[in-house]
C-alpha cells in the first residue's frame, strides 16, 4: 500500500467474505486490491450513467398513460 492509502473497517458477509479471500488468492492480489478494483468499477459506472442520464435530459418526455396507448396503437398490447 502506498503512503496515500487510507485504512477503513468493512463488514462482510460471511459468505461474500470467503469468496472475496477466494478471488484475491486465485488472482495473487491481495483483498484491499480485489475490493479496490471493484469499488472503481462501480464508480465509473456510475459516472457513466450520470454522463447518459446528462445527455438525455433535453429529451422529450412520455407519460407511463401515454407509454402503453403508444405501444396499443402499434399492436405491442
């Protein structure tokens, strides 16, 4: 771990916390790395929804009634 690391307590599951040791030593990574990997992960997923949800804000809106007479009127109903 580099100077910059910070140190935080996690609670696992019993059940996440064995497959999680698992995957760290199948992968000769330690777990704060296999942990690390996977909460970047979710992050830029996150940013990439954001980024989407961004894009689409100008976007014309339907209503959920409006939603399924459109998909009525083109026999999807």
């Amino acid at each position: 771990m580099s100077e910059l690391s910070k140190r935080s307590t996690v609670y696992f599951e019993d059940d996440v916390h064995q497959a999680l040791r698992i995957k760290a030593a199948t992968t000769h990574q330690s777990i704060s790395k296999v942990v690390n990997e996977a909460v970047r992960l979710v992050l830029r997923e996150d940013q990439e929804d954001l980024s989407a949800f961004s894009e689409r804000a100008n976007e014309p809106t339907l209503s959920y009634e409006e939603l399924l007479e459109d998909l009525k009127s083109h026999g999807k109903l």
